[in-house]
C-alpha cells in the first residue's frame, strides 16, 4: 500500500508539473513613461517600442507623454519600485545620480549628430549604463534628440550677445557652468513654463533641442533659433529593475530586441532629419541662424576643465569618442 501510496503521489506531482510547463505565459500590460510631447523624438520611440512588441505577442505598452505619470524624479521612483515598467529619462537628470553621464555634456564634444550616435554604442557609454544597475535602474540604450541650440526673443551673433542673458538652462551643474561661463543667467524651470515665461519676459532665451521647439512650436514666443551647436543632448531607455527581474529570459530577449531595433531607427531619423528640420522651422517663421562655434573656445576649455575628471568614466569616454 505505501508503494501505491508514494507512485500515487510522484504521479500526481508530475501531473502538476506538466500542468505548469504547459500553462502559456500570462499576457502583461506595461507603461512606458516619457518627457515630451507626441511629435517629440523622445515619444516617437516609445510608440515605436510600444507597437513592435504589441506585434509579436500578447504584451501590450501603453505610451504615457510629456510627463503624464510625473516630472522626472517621480518617474524615477516609479521604476526603482516597480510600479512603472519603461520610461526615456534625459541624460541631464542622470548627472545628479552619476557624474560619469557629465561626459555627454562637454562643450562642443561633438562636431556632428552622427558622431554622437556611434558615442552611444562605445564601450564606456555602455558603462555608464550598467552603473544604474545599482540604482534599481536598468539601462537598455540610448535615443538622441539633437543638438543644442539657443531660442531667444531677440537675436544672437556674438559671444557679448550672451552676456546678462536670462536663459532656461537645463537644471545641471554642468548647463549651471556653461551659461555662467558665457557671463548669461541660467534659470531652471519647467517646460510647461518656458513659453509663459518668454511672453512675461521672465527669461530672454531658452537652451533647446530643435525637437522640442518644432513640437511645441516655441518659435511663436521667440522667433529666432541660433544653432550654437553648443553639446548634445541624449535620453536613455529605463527598465525597472525589479519588473525587469521579473521577466523570463524570452521576454528580456524580446524587449531587447524591439528596442535595438527602434534606438537605431531613432538615431537614424534624427541624424537624416537634422537638416530638414531646420528648414521646416525656417518656412514655418523662425528666424534661423548660424553661430560661430570659434567664438566659444574660451568658454568650452573652462567647463571641460571643470568637468573632465570628476570619475575617470568621463575621460574615458572623451577620448574614446
């Protein structure tokens, strides 16, 4: 009896375990965070992301813009805890957690977009990735939104120009040092703000990607763009590590995928559409104009000197890239 007992229970155990194996994986749904409008690079990736993996299975991503589901900070909480699945972050807030993200940043680092996306698949700009590991965070690649420029109410052709300039800079010690450096007035403030603020006259100018001024068409405030060229400014794809952790080595497999796939469509269409944009804004009415990067070296040598040791990360990337 105890024989028929004990091949009774290692049969119904096995039973349990066939069961299991051949219980299909529950379909989940995801949100994907992001900071910008629809139009915006940053957005236009997302939903990219976001339909490749509807496509190819159950999983469904919900795309959350221009910050539906927080500013960024509490988008960073929602990933460490798990409560948020995706998001693209700025690099600028990454500063804050890691000073290695500062070698983005170096002034005029990069003569041209397409030296700045083959920067984001080099060996050290891998690295700052797998570094938010400890963080909670997963970092999955990076999407570029162009270089920076300068909105500004009235126009610039000078280095002079700059000076006693309130200008929006992007809330970093490192945009901090540019634009004192140049002698202007940076002032943090939130994008919803920016476009009150240069009808008030609160701030004069704003340090902008080309993206962002099309997507919201901020060229109706400020009507001259000039293409200083001044850094770049990428995003990366977060995971949260805890949701990612949770996944089976299939669906990481997959995420990852979909999500090579659409970093190099976005890295693409930014570098091809660079000069398009431009023309796009000019047609539309800005008033666009070239700078003269020489009149900056002064300015790009102090910051760089400020910057370039603080983790030996940023140096490596410097002259890696």
């Amino acid at each position: 009896m105890r024989i028929f007992s004990r091949i009774a229970r290692l049969s119904a155990a096995m039973a349990l375990t066939a069961a299991s194996l051949a219980t299909p994986v529950q379909a989940e749904e995801w949100r994907f965070s992001t900071p910008t409008p629809a139009a915006h690079i940053y957005t236009r990736t997302a939903e990219r992301i976001a339909q490749a993996i509807g496509a190819e299975g159950k999983d469904r991503v919900t795309v959350a813009p221009a910050n539906q589901l927080g500013d960024v900070p509490t988008v960073l909480s929602l990933l460490q805890g798990g409560a948020l699945q995706l998001a693209v972050v700025p690099v600028g807030d990454l500063t804050n957690r890691d000073p290695a993200f500062f070698g983005w940043f170096l002034p005029r680092k990069f003569d041209s977009l397409e030296g700045a996306a083959k920067a984001a698949h080099s060996k050290e700009a891998l690295e700052m990735l797998d570094r938010l590991g400890k963080q909670g965070l997963v970092g999955l690649a990076y999407v570029l939104n162009g270089q920076r420029h300068v909105l500004s109410r009235k126009p610039i052709a000078s280095v002079e120009d700059f000076r006693n300039l309130k200008v929006r800079a992007f809330q970093s010690d490192i945009f901090r040092a540019w634009w004192s450096a140049l002698g202007a007035a940076p002032t943090a403030l939130p994008l919803p703000e920016i476009m009150p603020s240069l009808i008030t006259g609160v701030i004069d100018a704003v340090d902008v990607d080309l993206e962002i001024v099309n997507a919201l068409r901020m060229y109706e405030q400020a009507p001259h763009v000039t293409l200083t060229r001044h850094m770049v400014f990428p995003g990366v794809i977060l995971a949260s590590r805890t949701w990612w952790e949770r996944l089976d080595p299939a669906r990481q497999e997959k995420v990852r995928a979909v999500i090579t796939e659409a970093q190099q469509w976005a890295l693409d269409d930014v570098v091809a559409d660079e000069a398009a944009l431009v023309e796009r804004l000019a047609k539309a009415g800005a008033k666009v104009a070239q700078f003269d990067g020489a009149q900056l070296a002064t300015q790009v040598e102090t910051v760089r000197k400020q910057f370039i040791d603080r983790d030996p990360l940023i140096r490596a990337f410097d002259q890696a890239n």
